[in-house]
C-alpha cells in the first residue's frame, strides 16, 4: 500500500514539476522579452492579448505546429535525444529545491549535492546535439558548451561547498533552518561566484558563446525546430529559476524576512534574483572565448577558495 | 518466497539496466551508442548505490563520471571522430575473449555461490556523518593522497597532449 | 548480497570482453570504466555487510571514482595524442611497434 | 604526533614535488644544473633519514600507513634510484628543456611507490599504485618527436587500466568476504569467493610486475621510453609492489591454498618465456625488457616459497637486480646521447671505443647474469635458498637453469663489445663515451653499489630486518 502511495507521490510530483517548469519558461519568456524591450528603449510584444500577455502561449501553439526538421546526415539517435537529456535534468534538478517554506518535491540527506550533479548531465545532451546535428556550428556550439560547463562547474561547486561548510548540512531545507544570518552577508564572494558560474552554466548573456549569433548562429540548437528546439528553452529558463531560486535558499535565507509570509519573501527574492539575471543578459557584451577561460580559472577558481577559507573563519567564530 | 518489496524490484530494474546498458556499450558498432549506453549504465549504478543506502556516492557517481568522464568520452569522441560516426568493428580475437571473459566471469558467480555472506545490515543512521567522520578521520590520509593522485593526473594529462617542441 | 556479485562479475566479464576485442580507443576506455564500475559497487554494496557505521566500502567507492575519472581523463588524453600523429584511434591500425 | 620522523624520507619526496611547480623555471633555464643538484642534496638527505631509521618501525593514521622493515627497504631503493637518475642528468640529457615536467613526473610516481610499499590498508595500498602508474603513462609517451612513443604509451595504459581493474575488483572481494581492509587481512578460514579475490588482486599485481603472462607492455614501452623512465619502470615500482604483496600473503596461510600454484605458474612462465623471448631479440632495449620479464619471475619464485627468507628474498632480489638493470639502462643513455643505434650489433667494439663504459656496461651484466660477488647473485641465491626450505627445490633447479640460460643472451652483448670490429660510423668517443660529468658519476655510483652489494651482501638483508 505504502508503495503505491510512494509511485502515485512520485508520479504526481512529476506532473507537477514538470508543468511548473513548463510554465516558467512560458511566463519568463515573456518577461525577459519585455524586460529587454524596456532596456533598448522598445515596448515588446503588444498585439497578442492584453498588454502581449498572450504571446508565449501564440509562440507554443505554433513550435507545436511546426515541421520537426532532421538534418539528412544527422545521427538519428543522438539527435533525438540531445534536447531530452538537456531539459529533463533541469527539471529534475527541482526535487530538491524548496519552493517556500517547507513546500518541497522530497528533502534528500545530500539535496545540495544532487541540486549540483544532477544538472552536470545536461551538458552531455548539449554536446550530444551539438555533435549529432552534423553541422560545423552545432559542432562548435556543443564544443564550447562543454568546455563552458565543466570549468564553470568547479568554482560553482567550491563557492556552495562554503556554505555547507557554515551550514553543516547537505539537505536544502535544513540549510534554510538553520540560516539566521543571510549567507549571502557572511560569504559574500561565495555569493558573487555562484551568481556568476549559474549564469555561465545556462549558458546565458554574457557567457552564451555556445550559442553566438554573430559567430555560430544558434550553436548546438542550429538545426533543431519546433518542440525539440523549445526543450532546449525549457531547460534554460526552468534552469535559471531553479539555480535563482537555490540561490535564495543558500544565500539568502530563503523564505526569512519581515511582515509578510516565508512563501511571500521566498519568491520574492527569487524572481527578484531572476529579473537581474535577464538585467546582466541585456546590458553586458559577450565574452571571448579565451576571456571566458581566463575568467573561470585565473578569477573565479581563486575567489572560490577565498571564500572556502573564509567559510572557516565564519564557522569558527560562529561556534 | 514473500512478496518481493519495491526496493528490491526495483534494484533488479537498475540490475538489469546495468547489465543490459553494458552489454550494448560494449558491443555497439556505433561510438555514440556505446557512450550514450555507457551513460545508461553509469545512471543505473547511481540508481544502485542509492538503494544500497549510499547516496553521497551515488552523486558523486553522477557528477564525476557522468558530468565528467562521459563528458570527456564525447569530446575525445568529437575530436577524434570527423564526420559521421564511423562503425567501429570487432576485433578477430573476439570468441576465444568471449570464452576467457565469460569464464573468469562464472568463476567468481560459482565462488559467490559457494560462499556464505554475512546478513545485510540496517544501514547506519545519520550516515552522512558517519562518512565525513571516516573520510577525515580513519581514512583522512587516503582523504590527502587522492589530491597527490588528482594532481598526478592533471599533470600527466597536460604532458601527455603537450605540443610537440622540436 | 550474493546477487551482487553475480551482477558485478557479470558487468566485470562484460567490461574484460569489451576492453580486449573493442578496436576503437574511446570503447576501450568505457569498457575498462565498466570493469571499474563494477568492482565499486561490490564495494558499496559490502558496506552494508560489515557495521555500517565505518563506511569503509563507501569510502574506498569514493576513492575508485575518483581514481576512475582520472584514469579516463589521462586516457583520453593520451588517446587524443595517438589521433594527432596516427590519425586514428583504431588500436589494430597503430602499431609501428612490434608486439 | 609520535614516530614523525619515520615519515621524513616521503615528505621529502612530498616537499620536493610541491617546490617542483614554482622551481620548475629554474630546471628550464640556465640555473638547470644548480636546481638538480639541490633536488639531489634532498634526495641525499632524504636517503640519510631513511637509514638512520633503519630497525625502527611505526604505523600511523589508524594503521593507514605503516613503516617497517621492508617500507624502509623500499624508500631506500626508490630514493637511491631517483637520486642516481638525477645525478645522470645534471649535465644535460634527452628532454632537457623539459626537465621540470620530466622530474616532477618522475618524483610524483616515486612518492606513489614508496606510499604503496607503506600501506596499511587496502584503500592505500590501490591509491599507491595508482599514484605510482599514472605519471608513468606520461613518462613513457614523453618523447614527443617520436609517434611510437604515444603508442607505446596507450597500450600501456589499456593493459594497466585493466590490471587496475581486476585489482580492484579482487580488492572489493577481499574486503568483502574478510570485513576489514587491513593489511595483513583476517583471512580465518578462508571461502571459495575469498581465493577468487585474492587470485584476482595476484593477476592485478602481475601485471605491474610484468611477469608472464601479463608482460606485453614491457617491450614495446622499454623500446621507445626514455632510458631513465625504463630503469624506473624495471625497479621501483616493482619493489615496492613486492613490499605490499609480502604484506598483504602474509595473512593468508603459507605454502597452501590456489594462490601457491597460480604463484609457481607465473613464476616459472615468466622465467621461461622471459628468458626464450630475451635470446630472439636484436635490439638491446628489448633484450633488456624481456630479461626484466624473467627476473621478475625469479623474485615470484620467493613469494611462491611464503616463507620469511622468500618474502625478504624478493625485495631483496628487486634491489639486487635493480642495481644492474639500472646501470645497463644508463649505458644505454649514454650510447643514446652518443648516437648509436639500438641494435645490440651497434654495440660492436664498444670496449676498444669506450674502454671504460664497456667495463661499467660489463660489471653489470654480469651482475644480471647472477655471477657471485656482484649483487645479482645474492637475489638469486637468497630466492632459491627460501624455495629450498620451502620444498620446492625443484622450483631452485628451474630457476637456477634459467641463470644459465640467460648467458647466452648477455653474453651476446659481451662478444659484440669485446670480440666484433667497431663498423665506422657515429658513436660514442671517450673512454666513458660521455663527457657529461653527471652521467661519469652516476655510472660510477652504480657499478660502486653492485660490487658493494656482490661483496658485503648482508647490508640489505639487515635493512629488512
């Protein structure tokens, strides 16, 4: 009987998730089309619907209508499942993560580290479809994408490491218990690297060389269209609410504030976190390829283990 | 024979996964069908260290070798592979392998069958601690040495693919 | 427990066959990870057979990742630097040394 | 913490490999010759430190680390090893532009070696070997003008990935099957999945050995490494291997049970199969691989006597035979450098080219032959004397017939360097055919300890303990 309760849990959750995200990407579309409108002095999208709400939904009805392109060379395989290995992590990556106070898919012992790894396997469906796509562009597109993501990676790590270190646990919720101070006040530079490495890792503005238009055209997502393309865009915008939202469980306290309610102040603070990563995508220029290296190793890495020892220095005093 | 439990249903599942994922890994003709097989197998692992009560290695599991060596596979794959993915055959040698390979493999299965192993145990509660305390306690010089070992590597890997200075 | 062992010398007898008929470098490499992977989960699952609360099978697994991502790595390597000069990664097609 | 100073020789070696990334300029540059002489003044320091506490033993970090007789023994033959291959290169040498890259590589496997001989446990006993491998894979393939290297460097590394695996897995066995990772396990009564483990970890082992039937990579890798990597490869590893596995026997009951045969098997293959394959090859590299395959069996012949004589025979037939294999490997980087070729025909004259260097090249050989009063000899006598005691005299006799044997091969090179013409052409001049000072030292230092080793043979053996 349990175990039915714990496959019907299961499978609910699925659903659920799965549509949450589904309808983040929908509804952050819209915003960051908007967003960067207002940022270059536009208005956005305005026809469809009141004030364009309706756009996304009039853009999902047609990728859902349209022709679903294969390239003749392409392996089929792999190509196939290049955008299923990309969006299923990210949405997978949202068991962990509590939306609210105690609102969460399942606390695991190690939900910090699972938050980590389980996203690390959408890098291999980039690659996948970079490589499959049979076309110079996605090749290199997959090719920066893994370079991008595996440096990237390691400095992400580091700076969450120091906050476990402060926390002294590994479960997303008992994080947020046991945070009386914002960690983003006690390891600020822990804080700056992640936002950083999340925004690297989505492969988003200023680091989406995996995806130049002026040098690559679309990157690993070149000859993909329809559903399969919007799968790569599920997994960035669900991703960029889950790594905004892990965020404010680490650093900021996550549903901890005044007056208003711990849901409140949670989202709150993660759609704040969401709006500067669409502010950073829209005013700063692209990196270079060899810039992005140089920023993740010689940059990043170093101010990781800054923070790794002042993680030290903040538990020793706090004990 | 009671009722097999979930778990153990499932643990066969990620048993069979295993097996069946390496059994195509190993004799695909296509590369990236062994790597994406190889990846099904190293997720299905995963899948068995977290029922075996060992979360902490089943990420771990995930992060290293699926966002990492898997990764790896598929540049190395990339780089050394141009244009389409080349069949990759078999070698002449391979019944008289088979043979060797399934042998030593019925050895082992014959001697676990004919020894007894100890009960399962429960596993450890507040295990997560349990392991921070071996990895920097008993086993702390282990814990050091695999930096020297990472740092071995690292630097073998770069001598390895330095230019050529002649 | 005696049903792991049966999987892993199966997995173990897989990765041995692989490592010895695959031509191409890259399979040799995973059926060798295979091998690997199948002797770290005889060590996790052993852990659960000899008090538990010394993790020692955990651990030691820990260590096996770890040494197995660094011999891929240095294998991947090494194979990159064989395609630079040979021009391809089919081990019955380098072999300018005598055996 | 008590005891540290049991620890100094390997936290020399763990100093010198962190000085090596930021002092690695200085290798490079025209500081060269001093920076090598103040790794060897480490290495001196670290070797007198390993002497001094000969007799002594500790363990530490609950058993992870143990130092005993044999750990000592073990330093002290790596530690002399690399400090005779620097002191060759303190005057140039092949790669070096390279030679921070080169002794960082070459430092970092002999701190994995030493940490294998001092295992405690299992979990250190594969993180040792693993350290000691995974440079070597970059150390083989380290001559990037020639492509054969980078083959010889990926078979390598296929056949060693596979004895690590099988070890691993033999490992997991033992850990299951006896609860604990300690060395020497609890074996108690022993199971039927106990011996499969253990004969799995004795084929990993094998391998790394390079006894038969596991000895492939040997040839192809002696062919086109680096002499000084190939002498490393011969020795080091190897003994501290041997080290281990005396440790990890000795908890399992002596003289019974599969493992002997499986033990007398590899012993006797490799000797006979080593020594046949040694007689059909021209080129000396490749002799000298296939030589190392049969004196590899001779040092099993010691574990497959599991006796205390056969355990402290083949660490001491390792050291023993170390000493000539490395002196024969220097001769070949001196004719190297000189730029002979690698046939053992090239050798032709040698001794009316370079009187002293075929002398030095001599003393050597003869040691490997196993001739008494050059260290060679004792190896071979100390084995075959535990083989005795252990009723398997017939084992001696094998082995005893193989020495014989080997003369043909060696003293093949003998007759080209005394008897053959030198043909015309380029070669080595000089009476070392070397001008380099270092590499004079070095030679002298070795052919030195084989005739110490050959006279007062009972230095070692006390060293063990």
């Amino acid at each position: 009987m349990s175990a039915l309760f714990t496959f019907l849990w299961g499978f609910a959750m699925g659903v659920i998730l799965l549509s949450l995200v589904g309808g983040f990407t929908a509804g952050f579309i819209l915003v960051e089309r908007k967003v960067s409108a207002r940022m270059q002095m536009r208005i956005g999208p305005v026809h469809t619907g009141p004030h364009g709400l309706l756009q996304t939904v009039a853009d999902m009805i047609k990728l859902m209508m349209k022709e679903d392109v294969r390239p003749a060379r392409a392996d089929r395989v792999a190509f196939n499942l290049g955008p299923l290995l990309t969006a299923v992590p990210a949405v997978m990556s949202f068991v962990v993560l509590p939306l609210g106070a105690g609102v969460v898919a399942r606390d695991l012992n190690v939900g910090v580290l699972y938050f980590l790894a389980v996203p690390s396997i959408s890098v291999v469906g980039l690659v996948m479809a970079g490589w499959a796509s049979y076309d110079n562009y996605s090749f290199l597109g997959g090719l920066r994408a893994a370079a991008q993501f595996i440096s990237y990676e390691i400095p992400r790590t580091l700076s969450v490491v120091g906050v476990v270190v402060v926390a002294g646990t590994l479960s997303t919720v008992r994080i947020m218990e046991v945070q009386t101070i914002p960690y983003a006040v006690l390891l600020p530079v822990g804080f700056v690297v992640y936002l950083i490495t999340s925004v690297a890792e989505l492969n988003r503005g200023p680091f989406d060389i995996p995806e130049a238009e002026s040098e690559i055209v679309a990157g690993f997502h070149t000859e993909y269209s329809g559903l399969r393309w919007s799968l790569f865009f599920m997994a960035e915008y669900g991703g960029m609410f889950a790594a905004s939202a892990f965020a404010t469980v680490l650093f900021l306290g996550g549903g901890a504030g005044p007056l208003l309610p711990g849901f409140a102040w949670f989202w709150l603070k993660t759609l704040a976190l969401v709006f500067v990563l669409m502010w950073v995508r829209w005013t700063l220029p692209r990196f270079r390829a060899d810039q992005l290296m140089a920023l993740a190793w010689k940059g990043l890495l170093p101010a990781a283990l800054i923070n790794l020892g002042l993680a030290f220095v903040v538990l020793f005093l706090v004990r | 024979m009671s009722i097999p439990a979930p778990a153990d249903i499932l643990f066969w599942f990620f048993a069979a996964a295993a097996v069946g994922g390496a059994a195509y890994a190993v004799t695909s003709a296509h590369l990236i069908r062994s790597i994406l097989a190889f990846g099904a197998f190293l997720t299905a692992v995963a899948g068995e260290y977290y029922l075996l009560a060992a979360e902490f290695v089943a990420l771990v599991q995930i992060f290293v070798y699926v966002g990492g060596v898997l990764v790896l596979m598929l540049f190395a794959l990339m780089l050394s592979t141009p244009g389409e993915s080349q069949p990759s055959s078999l070698g002449r040698w391979s019944p008289a392998v088979g043979v060797t390979a399934v042998g030593v493999g019925a050895a082992i299965m014959i001697a676990a069958w004919h020894t007894p192993l100890p009960v399962v145990k429960e596993p450890a509660a507040g295990r997560l601690d349990h392991l921070g305390q071996a990895l920097l306690g008993d086993h702390v010089v282990v814990f050091e040495l695999v930096g020297v070992l990472l740092f071995a590597a690292v630097v073998t890997a770069l001598v390895a693919v330095r230019g050529e200075r002649r | 427990m005696t049903g792991v062992v049966f999987v892993t010398s199966l997995l173990l007898a897989l990765g041995a066959y692989g490592a010895l008929t695959r031509r191409n470098a890259v399979a040799v490499v995973i059926s060798l990870e295979i091998m690997m992977n199948a002797a770290n989960l005889n060590l996790v699952a052993f852990s659960r057979l000899h008090t538990p609360e010394l993790m020692t099978g955990q651990v030691f697994a820990l260590l096996a990742i770890a040494v197995g991502a660094c011999e891929a790595a240095v294998g991947l390597a090494l194979i990159l630097a064989v395609y630079r000069r040979y021009g391809t990664t089919d081990l019955d097609r380098i072999n300018l040394l005598r055996g | 913490m008590h005891g540290v100073e049991l620890l100094i020789p390997k936290l020399v070696l763990v100093a010198l490999v962190l000085a090596m990334l930021p002092a690695s300029f200085m290798l490079e540059g025209r500081r060269r010759r001093t920076a090598l002489a103040v790794v060897a003044l480490f290495l001196v320091a670290a070797l007198a430190a390993d002497i001094s506490l000969v007799g002594s033993s500790g363990r530490f970090w609950a058993d992870s680390i143990v130092v005993d007789g044999s750990t000592i023994f073990a330093d002290l033959v790596i530690l002399v090893l690399v400090l005779v291959l620097v002191v060759s290169r303190l005057d140039g040498g092949a790669h070096e532009k390279e030679e921070g890259d080169f002794l960082l590589l070459l430092l970092l496997s002999a701190l994995g070696a030493s940490v294998l001989a001092s295992a405690g446990n299992l979990l250190v006993l594969f993180l040792g070997l693993e350290i000691t491998i995974i440079p070597t894979y970059a150390l083989v393939a380290f001559r990037t003008e020639e492509d054969r290297s980078y083959e010889a460097g990926l078979k390598y590394f296929v056949l060693s990935v596979m004895a690590t695996a099988l070890l691993l897995y033999g490992l997991s066995l033992v850990y299951g099957t006896t609860g604990s990772v300690l060395l020497p396990p609890v074996v108690g009564e022993g199971s039927p999945l106990l011996y499969a483990g253990l004969v799995l970890v004795l084929v990993g082992f094998s391998f790394k050995l390079a006894v038969l039937p596991f000895h492939q990579w040997m040839p192809d890798v002696f062919e086109v490494s680096p002499p000084e990597v190939a002498s490393f490869l011969a020795v080091g590893p190897k003994v501290a291997a041997v080290a281990v596995l005396v440790r990890l026997l000795a908890g399992f009951p002596a003289g019974e049970g599969p493992w002997v045969p499986a033990l007398i098997f590899l012993a006797v293959a490799s000797m006979v199969g080593g020594n046949l394959m040694a007689f059909r090859q021209e080129n000396l590299r490749r002799m000298l691989a296939y030589s190392a395959v049969a004196h590899g069996g001779y040092a099993v012949i010691g574990l497959a006597a599991g006796n205390a004589a056969g355990s402290d025979g083949a660490l001491l037939y390792f050291a023993a035979y170390g000493v000539g294999a490395l002196g024969a490997f220097l001769v070949v980087a001196v004719l190297e450098r000189g730029g002979e070729g690698a046939l053992i025909q090239d050798m032709a004259g040698l001794a009316r080219r370079a009187p002293l260097l075929a002398g030095a090249m001599t003393v050597f050989l003869v040691s490997l032959i196993g001739i008494p009063l050059f260290s060679g000899f004792w190896g071979k006598l100390s084995v075959f004397w535990a083989a005795v005691q252990a009723d398997m005299a017939w084992l001696a006799v094998i082995g005893t017939l193989n020495s014989a044997a080997a003369l043909g091969y060696y003293g093949n090179v003998l007759r080209q360097m005394y008897m053959e013409e030198a043909v015309p052409g380029p070669g080595v001049t000089g009476k070392w055919g070397t001008r380099e000072n270092g590499m004079r030292m070095a030679l002298v230092v070795v052919v030195v300890m084989t005739m110490a080793v050959g006279l007062a043979p009972g230095l070692l053996l006390d060293i063990i303990g």
